[in-house]
C-alpha cells in the first residue's frame, strides 16, 4: 500500500511541475464509461501542453439476501478503482485533438457469501482481488462547444493482481489490450 501512495504521489508531482510553465490552466470533470458496465468520474486539470487526470471508477457495494433454502442465503459485495495519470493533447484543429499518456491503476474487489456451501458445489465463502497496474493512455477528444467535450480512449495495461480467496493468496500479471480498457468520457470544462 505505501509504494501505490508513493507512485501516486510521484505522478502528482511530475504532473504540477509538467503544468507549471503554462499559462492558461482549464478544470473539466467528466462521466467516463468503460465497456457500458463500469463508470466513474474523472477529473482533469491543466493547460493545452499537460493534463493531471484521476478518474474514480465504479464504486459499488451490494448485498443480496436468498430465501431459508437457498444455498447461498446471503452475498455481499463492495469494489473500486482509482487511476491517477499524465495527458498531453495534441490539437488536429479547433474541435478535434488526438491525446496520449499514461496511468497508474488501482482496483478492489471483495465478495463475501453466507450459506449451506457443499464443497462439490461451490467452495469459495470470500474473495478478495487488489490489482496495481501501468496503463498507456491513446484517444481522441472532440469539443462540442468551449464548455463539453466528449472523448474516446483505449488504455493498454500491465497489472499486478493478487486474489486471496477464503485462506489461499495467489498473484498474477495481466497484460491488457483489450476492449476492456476501451472508455468514452463526456467533460465538463471550468
């Protein structure tokens, strides 16, 4: 947990002194959907040369409760991202800009069930999966007017991920150009 706060950290820094030299500094906050089955928002501040971009993905929780004869009579679930990274845009012309960059990425998952569990059927009680990654940021933004913009991205990835479910702890890499990083964000600029 201390080296994601130091790696955030760090990307905060290179980002306000990347900013510094310019001039003219915008805000936008922005719904950002990835895949239709996640969303968040993002937040963006800089000028025309770099951006500092966080975005805060799905945050949910639930619970499902299932009647007396049910295997699994109760399920809980709680998940989150955060991915804090660098943006430069380069203008095509005055509505239109192609922007790069890159990211680091954090999730959360954890799913606890409560039930009669016959191990042939369904052994896993808990889950829990924390991911760290790099991510390189491609997309394209379109200005609709000065105040809205909407933009399109794909963000390749390479993730650590660890899952501990019930007692067992496992890791893995994930090497991600996939669709899942695809997102389209619609901004609101101040």
């Amino acid at each position: 947990m201390k080296k994601i706060l130091l790696l955030l950290s760090l990307v905060a820094v290179f980002g306000f002194s990347a900013q510094s030299q310019e001039s003219v500094k915008k805000n936008e906050v922005g719904l950002f959907f990835q895949n239709l089955n996640a969303y968040g928002f993002r937040y963006k501040h800089g000028g025309d040369v770099c951006k500092l971009r966080v975005t805060g993905l799905s945050l949910s929780f639930g619970k499902a409760e299932s009647s007396d004869n049910a295997v699994e009579k109760e399920r809980k679930t709680a998940g989150f991202g955060l991915n804090v990274g660098l943006e430069c845009p380069i203008k095509i012309d005055d509505s239109f800009s192609f922007f790069y960059g890159g990211e680091i990425q954090s999730s959360y998952n954890s799913i606890k069930r409560d039930g009669d569990y016959n191990i042939y059927i369904e052994p896993k009680k808990s889950k829990k999966t924390y991911g760290v990654g790099l991510g390189v940021v491609l997309g394209f933004s379109y200005a609709v007017n000065p105040k809205i913009s909407v933009s399109a991205e794909i963000v390749p990835n390479f993730m650590f991920v660890r899952d501990e479910i019930d007692d067992i702890e496992s890791t893995r890499y994930n090497l991600g150009i996939t669709n899942n990083g695809a997102g389209i964000t619609i901004g609101y600029k101040f």
